[in-house]
C-alpha cells in the first residue's frame, strides 16, 4: 500500500513556562509512515504529545525541526497560500465539536466551502449531500445547541468532509460522548474510511475506540513514539510498559502479586493462563481437551474479546489432578493456544 503522511524526525519545541527555565518538547524526533486509505491511530496518556503532533500534520502548529510530507507535497516547506491550498485536503474533527453556534446545522457544514469560494448552488448541492451522508438531512435548520453531543459530532464530521479531503484528522473525537454514541461515531468514521477512500488518522487516550477501527496504532509517551504495530499485534502483544497499561485497560492483565495470592488461596491445584492469538482459536478446544483427559479445572480469571474479526483471550484457570495426565491435555490444545503455569 502506497505511504500517503510520512513523517520524517519531526520534533516541536516550545519556549519556557517561565524565564530561565527549560523549552518544553512537545514532540521529539518523531518518525511515522501512514498508509494511504488507512486508518491510524496514535494513542497514549495526557501530555504524551500526541495532539500536538496531530496539529503539526495539518501545520496548524509549525514543526521545530523535521519534514512531514502528505502524498508528494512537503507540506512543512510550504508556507502562504500554497499551504492554505494543502490543509484544504486536510479535514479535521475536534472533542469539543467547534461548531459555529450563530449558524444552522447547514451553515456549519457550507462555511469551509464558503471560505474556498464554492459558488452558493454547489454549496447547497453539497451540504445535502454530506448532511444525508451523516444522518442528519432532517436537521439542516436545526442550530447546535439543539442537538445531542452526538449529532453535534455528526455535524463536525460532515463539515470536515466538506472539501472532500484525503486526510481526515480525528483528535478526540469521542471523549466527550457517551458510550453508545462512541460506538455510532465510530462506525460512522469507519463508512468514510470505506466507503470514501479518506486515510484516517484517530488521537485518543481510549483503547477501545483503537480497537474498533484502527487497522495499526503508535503509543506515544513524553514526546516519543515508543511503539508501532497492527492494532491486533500491539493488543495482543505489547512490548512496552505504556502499551501493557493501555491493553489492561481493555482486557483483563495476567493476575500478579496480591491477586495471583488471592486466587492461589482461594482455588485447589496449579494455575496455568492461556492465551488465544488467532481466529481458529477457542477456549471450548482447551476446556474439552482438559475434559476428554478426565482433569477437574475452574476458570478463574479473565476473558475473551474481539479486535477487528480476530480473538484475542487471555483466561486463567486452577487445575487439579494427575500431573502426566494435565500434561498431556494441555499439549493438545492445538495451535493459536500458549498455555503458561502460574509459578
């Protein structure tokens, strides 16, 4: 797949809090690729930087030192109105919608043709088609503080679409949505990515919004990009102590110190956890194998999600009988299954 935001050593300083003291790096040598038609996700805690690096994409903020460069336009060289002319391909939804509360629903969505000078019947043309797009072609006179938080965000992406973009910037999108309208958002971000070939790059702190429509993600912490990967890989198989904390968030963790105590003395025998990494992967084959071998087991901790069409589990369980009879149960659990004592 064709690389379409490519970022090249990318850092943003800024001056000091305060004389004397310390420039702040917002973001720090930072090197990404996103694949055209994509979507990516940057994740990571308050004060990673990942907002800033979002606005140094689109050159809102301008980078430090670095390149970023979007199809085959350096966008960091360009300044005036050939920068003007790039962010207009450049659409970008915000946590707080932004929306323009003295205008309409529709007048929200016509402004950005508005400022690029679309004539007044392609406006019209085009803010009914996106509004039906979104879901909200009843809601054309509506203004916003008559809407729910999601309509609102609805609103913000049918105006972010308006210029009919190539890159569609995602910053907090959700985070100040309920649950259920999250998962509308999503979906709807999703019918973009889809349906109208728009490469998505999604900032957030929540690991379930990565988990529903990010094809790969990067974790950021203080500055850095510390890890990278397919949403399914960094899930299952985080390699850094940010991306464990993200994970846990999710899906249970392996139970350690006081827990791990807590289930040895309340659960006979020996604790084995297994882990499901592939789609062919099931906790019936590990239970019928323990099953068919005449082994008594509870499960004891976790459970089992769905990243993207894939299982991922990760469950542990006490097991009490023979040892050789164990044994021999747990080697024929099949393929996709580690199985690992709790020692």
């Amino acid at each position: 797949m064709a690389q379409h935001i490519v970022l090249d050593r990318v850092s943003k300083r800024f001056p000091p809090a305060k004389r004397g003291g310390e420039e702040i790096v917002a973001v720090d040598d930072v090197s990404l690729s996103i694949d055209r038609g994509e979507v990516f996700g940057i994740i990571g805690y308050s004060g990673a930087g990942k907002s800033t690096l979002v606005r140094l994409i689109n050159q809102l903020e301008p980078v430090s030192s670095g390149r970023i460069t979007i199809g085959d336009v350096p966008i960091t060289e360009l300044r005036g109105r050939r920068l003007r002319e790039q962010q207009t391909g450049i659409g970008m939804i915000f946590q707080r919608f932004n929306l323009l509360t003295s205008r309409t629903v529709a007048g929200n969505v016509a402004y950005p043709l508005e400022v690029v000078g679309v004539e007044r019947a392609e406006r019209k043309r085009r803010v009914a088609e996106l509004l039906e797009f979104v879901g909200l072609a009843g809601r054309a006179d509506a203004y916003p503080e008559q809407l729910s938080g999601g309509q609102q965000q609805r609103v913000g992406i049918a105006r972010a679409l308006a210029t009919n973009p190539q890159v569609l910037l995602a910053d907090e999108a959700t985070s100040a949505l309920d649950p259920e309208t999250t998962v509308e958002v999503l979906d709807l971000l999703a019918r973009v990515n889809r349906e109208l070939g728009v490469t998505i790059v999604v900032i957030t702190h929540e690991m379930e919004v990565i988990t529903r429509i990010a094809d790969r993600v990067a974790v950021m912490e203080a500055g850095r990009v510390v890890e990278v990967g397919t949403t399914y890989d960094v899930f299952t198989r985080p390699s850094t102590p940010v991306a464990k904390r993200f994970v846990q968030t999710v899906v249970r963790a392996l139970p350690q110190g006081d827990e791990l105590e807590q289930l040895r003395a309340k659960h006979e025998g020996r604790l084995f956890t297994i882990s499901f990494t592939d789609e062919g992967a099931s906790e019936a084959r590990v239970f019928s194998a323990l099953a068919k071998a005449g082994i008594d087991f509870n499960l004891v901790h976790g459970g089992v999600d769905d990243i993207q069409g894939r299982v991922y589990g990760l469950l542990t369980i006490a097991v009490r009988g023979d040892a050789d009879a164990i044994a021999w149960a747990l080697q024929r659990v099949g393929a996709g299954v580690r199985v690992e004592e709790q020692r």
